[in-house]
C-alpha cells in the first residue's frame, strides 16, 4: 500500500515536470511568461505551473539536456 502511494506521488511529480518542461519549451524558457500564458484552448492551460517556484531548475535541465537550442536571456 506505501509503495503504491510512493509510487503514485512519483508518478504525478514526473506529470507535472513533463507539463512544466513542455509549458517551458512553449515559451523559450521565460519562466514568467508561463504563469502569464493566455492561450485558454490550450490542452495544458489548466495544468501550466502556476507559480514560478521549481521552474528555474527545470530550466537549467532543459538548457543541459539541449545546450544550444534555447538562446540566452538578456
Ligand atoms: S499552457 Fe501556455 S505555455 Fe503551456 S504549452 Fe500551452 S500555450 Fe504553451
């Protein structure tokens, strides 16, 4: 029963990095512009992060995974 709910709380954490990550690629890694997206028919809006705790480190993976493809901020 533990691990299962272990396990569930794994799952709904790595959902919620997926929804990050792609809010994140939708944006080119601005982080602000994902709490102020206003593309309501988007299948994501709902699930966007909603506040900005946790996306920078997210931020810096995409940047490690994928070194090149976003452009630095200015
Ligand atoms: S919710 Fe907004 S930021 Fe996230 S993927 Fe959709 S359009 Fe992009």
């Amino acid at each position: 029963m533990r691990t299962n709910k272990l396990n569930l709380r794994r799952e709904i954490k790595n959902l919620n990095k997926a929804i990050a990550m792609k809010c994140l690629d939708c944006v080119c890694c601005q982080a602000k512009e994902v709490l102020r997206c206003q593309i309501t028919g988007c299948p994501l809006w709902n699930l966007r992060p909603k506040r900005l705790k946790g996306l920078y480190t997210i931020i810096r993976e995409l940047k490690k995974k994928n070194p090149g493809y976003y452009q630095a901020e200015s």
